[in-house]
C-alpha cells in the first residue's frame, strides 16, 4: 500500500490523491500533527527539499506534488498516447496549477465574501479558456483523445471551485461534463465517498498547518502569532 505523508487535509496533497484514486491505487494518509514530527520526517531524508507531501510508493519516495502526479500519470497510461499528448497534458496541467492556486488560498481569506469573489474573478479569466480548449479538441477531454492526468487535475481543481461556488460550472457545458466524467470513474468516485477524503478545509486546517511550520496564521485570525518560533 502507498503512503502519502502531510498536513491533515487536502492543500497540495489532494491532486495526488486523485491520481492515485483514478489508479485504483490503494494508499494511507499519514497527518503530521506538529513541529515533533515534521522534524523526524525532514530528518529521515525522506525530502529531498524538506517538503511535504511525501508519496512512498513502488519502494521509492516522491517529492513535489507536480513529480507524483507525473509519476502516477506514466505509470497509469494517463499521459496520452504519443509526445503531441504528452506536451498537450502539460500544458493544460500547467494552467491547472495557477488555477487552482486561487482555490488552494480561499480557506486563508478573511472573509466567504472575498473568497467567492476571488474565485469567480479567476474562474472568469480561465473557465472560458478550459472550455475552449475542450471544444477545440473535439474529444471532450484536454489533451489527446481519452481521459489523462490533466483532466484528473483540472476536475479536481473545479471541485473546490464547486465547493464554494455550486453553480460555477452552469455557463461551461464541456467543463461541467468532464468534471462529472472524472469523479464518476470508479477508483475516484470510491475516493471520494472514503473516510481518506479530507473535509473541505477551514479554520482548524489553517491552525494545524500553522502548528506544524511554527508560522503565522492569516492577520485576520486572533492572536496570528501565536505558532510563530521566537528567532
């Protein structure tokens, strides 16, 4: 069974586990709860850049979400058929990741208000850009012409999109039918209805992920400091 190493939730961990879901891949999520145990982990050189999450599996230990998606795509077939497929996935995945950057955030605004703002802001500039894409290469998925690893990323970005915007997908068709092509395939659909599928994050996931590096919480918060290590 692969293990995947992390904050307790989602954050970057979460396009792993969907291709590891997507791979019927069967995995543990391992919480690092505190400063204690991050330290362990850094010191086992288990991270080569000191930073989670860690995914060990087929007796290695992968660094860097976008490396393990990677990783999980070529081992799947979810990387096309061909070096044309390949560079297309790449990419889209590409803009997937500045996409979903807004989503990865909208827990740390200070307000529900400001983050569905910010997120129907970017869904703006990139919604109509990803349906494009799909209409444009008339398979109904991103790159090439069956489901691969950018399409498994871009529906697991639009779900937290969906989380707090529902109806986000209403005026993207080709979108909103991927997205609903991707979580019904078997392993994701099982993932997503498991005890392994984090809740959406909220105020004790910011809290633990400040625990854990000894950093700041968002100045919105009270007392923001209170995790900070003294110099």
């Amino acid at each position: 069974m692969a293990k995947l190493t992390y904050f307790k939730g989602r954050g970057r961990a979460e396009t792993t586990r969907w291709m590891l879901a997507i791979n019927q891949i069967s995995f543990e999520n391992i919480a690092i709860a505190n400063k204690e145990e991050l330290a362990a982990l850094r010191g086992s050189g288990k991270l080569p850049f000191d930073q989670m999450p860690l995914l060990e599996i087929d007796g290695l230990c992968l660094s860097q979400s976008s490396a393990m998606v990677r990783y999980l795509a070529r081992k799947g077939g979810f990387y096309g058929d061909n070096d044309s497929d390949a560079w297309q996935c790449d990419l889209v995945a590409g803009a997937v990741a500045d996409f979903a950057e807004t989503a990865l955030q909208a827990a740390f605004q200070p307000t529900a208000a400001v983050a569905i703002a910010g997120l129907e802001v970017r869904f703006g500039k990139f919604g109509p850009r990803f349906e494009a894409r799909l209409a444009a290469n008339g398979a109904a998925v991103s790159a090439g012409s069956r489901l691969s690893f950018a399409d498994v990323v871009l529906a697991e970005a639009l779900s937290n999109y969906l989380e707090w915007c529902p109806d986000i997908l209403d005026a993207t068709p080709l979108l909103k039918d991927l997205y609903g092509r991707v979580t019904g395939q078997p392993g994701v659909a099982r993932y997503l209805a498991s005890d392994l599928r984090y809740a959406k994050p909220d105020d004790q996931y910011i809290l633990d992920v400040a625990l854990v590096l000894g950093r700041a919480l968002p100045p919105h918060m009270p007392d923001p400091d209170r995790f900070v290590t003294p110099a």
